[in-house]
C-alpha cells in the first residue's frame, strides 16, 4: 500500500488557488448532482485543557472515494505560541478502503473557503460591483484575504488581495516537544 503524506508545504505546491475554484466548481456540480454524501458531523469537547475537536467525514457516490477532516480547536494555544487551530485531511480508496493520503488541513481548508468565496462572486456579483469591490476591498470577507489570487478566478475583474501570513509554530516553544 502506498500511503502520500503532504505537508502544508507539499499542499501549497501540488494546489494553487485558480486550481482550487476549479476544483471546489467541480465539487459544487457534485453536490447539486447528489453524488455526494456528508456523513454526521462530530464534535467532541475538551474541558482540560479548552478544546473541541470536529470530525467531518464525507464520500463520493459509485466508489469515487471517501475522506474525512479533523480539525482541533485549542483555546488556549495562543498563549503558548502554538497555532489554535490545526487540521489533518485523510483521504481513502472508494473501492479498497486503503488509506491514500494524509495532508495538512489548514492550507486546504483556507483556499477551498477562499474558492467558495470566489464561485459566489463570479456567479452573483455584478460586473461593476466585482471592480468595485477589487477597488475599495470593502464587502470582501476575511477569508478571501487569506490566500493570494482569490478573487483572480472570479471574473468582472477582481483580483487578489493582500496575503496574512499564517502563523507558524515557534521552533522550540517546548509545548510540543
């Protein structure tokens, strides 16, 4: 069995944010297709230390493939340096069930959000209102300014924003180590 580990690194190179609109079209399509199943989200609280984490498993109709997200919410990691949020994507055969790959999730969740975005804007927004928009950044969610080339798949040319730079871990914190 081969099993494909990406980290957020590897995510970066192997999907960009044009791929990611088409991609998130392509699951849109899906979706409205019914070929898509959402399994029961999960939670599960932590009280020591305040966390929760959530488990969001989903699968393609017809042996397309399964997957699941995990992603943990630990309150407090700010005050320790560490990222609060943290996710982990694991992907499966459809037909075998096997294990295919395992990726960092915070890169992937930002762009398919920052796609989704870009989708509605370039099938709901105005063509005036898309360049003013791009103008004034105003009415452009927060999620948009996550990755560089958001709004460049969107059409009535928008374009990028201004990139936040996800905070990485501080080598040598000792909360992790």
């Amino acid at each position: 069995m081969k099993l494909r580990i990406l980290s957020e690194s590897d995510a970066r190179t192997c999907l960009d944010m044009m791929g990611a609109i088409e991609a998130q079209a392509e699951a849109f399509a899906l979706l409205a297709a019914k070929q898509t199943v959402e399994g029961l989200r999960a939670f599960v609280p932590s009280e020591a230390p305040p966390a929760v984490t959530i488990f969001n498993p989903s699968y393609l109709k017809n042996g397309g493939g399964f997957g699941i997200k995990v992603v943990s919410d630990f309150f407090r990691n700010d005050d320790v340096s560490v990222p609060r949020m943290s996710a982990l994507v694991v992907l499966f055969c459809g037909q075998t069930g096997l294990p295919r790959t395992v990726m960092e999730g915070g890169y992937l969740t930002d762009l398919r959000t920052g796609a989704g975005t870009a989708l509605a804007a370039r099938h709901l927004a105005r063509p005036r209102c898309a360049q003013s928009a791009r103008r004034t950044r105003r009415g452009l969610p927060a999620q948009a300014r996550a990755r560089p080339g958001t709004f460049a798949g969107a059409g009535g040319g928008v374009s990028s924003l201004g990139t936040p730079r996800r905070r990485a871990h501080s080598a040598g914190c000792g909360a992790c180590e």
